[in-house]
C-alpha cells in the first residue's frame, strides 16, 4: 500500500497499470502462520493514454490443426460478444446435428450474420472439435504471428520461475557460490520488458536497483533470442559489503562472506557493484558460447561502460575582479583537475551535448 501511495505521487494515479502478483516460491515455510510464496510488481505508465503494451507471446501448443486447414494451427476462441442485440442477435444453424445456437442470455454475437456467413465459407467457424457445439470462431497461428499479436497476460505469474531459479542462474555463472540473497529469475524479467517493448528491438531498459544484474541478464538473453538492440542502463550503490557483513543477519553473513570470497578470487573491491558487473561480463560470455551456432550471434552487443557519479572535470576557482592580480592569471591557463583523464573530459563534453554515452 505504501508503495502504491509513493508511485502515485511520482507517476499519476491515472498512469497505474496493474499489480502483477508474481510466485517468487513453490516451497512452503514452515517458521511462519502463512507461507509468503508472492512478491507483487506494480506497473505503471509514463502515460497511460499513449501506452503500447505488448503482453506476453503466444503459447503456441494451444494451436493445432485438427482438420489439415492449409493455413496451419489454429484455436478457437468464443463468437459471442457483450454488446446490444440487434443485426448480430440471430440463430446460426449447426448443420452436424441441426440445432440452431443463439448467443447465451444477456449477449449477441460479436458479428452480424452476414460477416458470419463470410467466415463460414472461408472455413474460419467450426462448431467446436467434434462439430456437434455451438459454433466458434478459428485463430490461424500464422496469422496472429505476421500482425505481432501477443497474448493478454495474467495478473498472477506462476511459471515465471522463482528466486530459487534465480540462486541457480547465478550459481551457475559464480562456480556454484550462493553470493546473492533471493535474486530475481531471468524469466520473470524477460516477461516484465516484454510488457513494453516486445516487438521494440531497439529500446532502452533502465533499472534503478540493480542489484545482481538480472535486468542486464534479461537484456542480452532477449537480443539473443530474437536478435533485437535492447540497451541497458543498470545503477547501483556501490554498497560496502564489509561494512554490510558487520550489520548483517547471521543467515545473511555466510552470503556475504561468499561475496567477498569471490571478489577476493578476481581481485576486486569488496563492492555490490564489482558483483553486478562480474555477472555480465559473465553472463555475455555464456549466452554467446551457448549459441555459437546461431546466425547472427557474433553481431550480439554483450560489452558494456562503467560510469560513476563525481564533481566537474574542472577546478573550482572563483575570483572576483577584484580579487584577480597579475600573478594569479597564469594559474588560470589550465583549470582542468589534474587527476582527470581524456575519457572523463570526454565524458563531460559528451553530457554537455546531450549525446548519447554509448557513440
């Protein structure tokens, strides 16, 4: 609720979405009165009114062919409507068993007789699988495929993996070393960027809690798999894990005892960021090595920059007038920081410009 409440003031009330209830367990624990298996996800519009939303992709093992139809898998989906009667409220007449069907009580048929009577011959109503139901429209597979139809999804997530799949994803990358407390599953955030961009090859995905990475992960699998240009942005405190061990829970000191075990191994600071940009790194190398043999695969994007926030390149001297004297101007021919780099000072100009940081 208070979650709500914040994301209210930051994005609109108008702009809120859904809350997506995701089963974040399967296990049951036993050390509570009820098990928390869920984790909700609000999802909010920039704005609500000019909003894409995509869902999910089409299950295609509900699509079959019973009847050879040349244009491939289908399913049926209901031909009644919930709208006024009128030129769609008429029997239809199932010649299999001569009964006629009228839309059920409080609803007509989504189509007049006439576009009715078009579909028929076009085969594209059959009267359920044995022809002796009331009578159904045809979804050809294809079809829906070649205009990017998607699936609506459901509110309630239960096979978009768990966080146990997540441990697993990153024991798998990090030699079997628990180095993360309830990581979020690919699959879960694959399915959320989906929502927004999933015929959008080319978009940004911006996560302000980073974390281990999973959204980085989420992003270069996509691009793999379809072949898109998704970008990431991926920000995180630099936490202090040593600072972390000494506040931590016992349960929580072992994970991050593993941490800093493994930073020690590849030697890098004791920093949450130094994890998050080892699993890409990581990450990338695997998903290019598990599809070698794909076409395109060696046009995959798996690099990625590092940038910190800091102070201006340049010093931070003020004079006034008055102040200034003949011997201090030669102190003035250079105000660059002298620890500064050529790549911060492009940085800068970059900024400055408004580019983009990925030229």
């Amino acid at each position: 609720h208070n979650l709500r409440k914040i994301c209210d003031e930051i994005f609109g009330e108008e702009n809120f979405v859904a809350n997506s209830i995701w089963q974040s367990r399967t296990s049951i624990s036993d050390d509570h009165e009820i098990s928390m298996n869920h984790n909700h996800t609000a999802i909010y519009a920039k704005n609500k009114n000019n909003l894409k939303f995509y869902g999910e992709k089409l299950n295609e093992s509900e699509y079959q062919n019973r009847d050879n139809d040349p244009r491939g898998p289908w399913k049926l989906v209901p031909l009644d409507a919930n709208k006024p009667g009128g030129d769609t409220n008429y029997p239809i007449l199932n010649t299999n068993n001569n009964k006629e069907y009228f839309p059920p009580e409080g609803r007509s048929w989504a189509i007049n007789s006439k576009d009715f009577k078009k579909l028929l011959d076009d085969n594209r109503i059959a009267f359920g699988i044995n022809g002796e139901r009331a009578p159904k429209k045809k979804l050809f597979l294809l079809e829906r495929l070649e205009k990017g139809d998607t699936k609506t999804p459901s509110s309630i997530l239960l096979d978009a993996g768990t966080t146990k799949d997540g441990s697993n994803e990153l024991n798998t990358l990090f030699e079997r070393k628990k180095i993360f407390s309830y990581p979020k599953p690919v699959d879960y955030l694959s399915r959320l960027i989906q929502y927004g961009i999933y015929s959008e090859k080319n978009q940004i995905v911006l996560d302000f809690f980073s974390g281990s990475g999973t959204t980085a992960h989420s992003v270069m699998s996509l691009n793999a798999l379809d072949g898109g240009d998704r970008k990431f942005i991926a920000i995180q405190l630099a936490e202090n894990l040593d600072e972390s061990l000494l506040k931590a829970s016992d349960d929580a000191k072992s994970i991050i005892k593993n941490s800093i075990s493994f930073l020690d191994s590849i030697k890098k600071k004791h920093l949450l960021t130094e994890i998050g940009k080892e699993r890409i790194r990581r990450t990338g190398t695997k998903i290019v090595e598990d599809n070698q043999d794909k076409a395109g695969i060696d046009k995959l994007d798996i690099g990625f920059r590092v940038y910190k926030t800091g102070s201006s390149n340049m010093e931070e001297v003020y004079y006034h007038p008055e102040q200034l004297s003949q011997d201090n101007l030669f102190s003035l021919a250079s105000n660059i920081k002298e620890e500064r780099t050529p790549d911060d000072l492009l940085t800068q100009v970059i900024l400055d410009l408004g580019l983009e940081l990925n030229l």
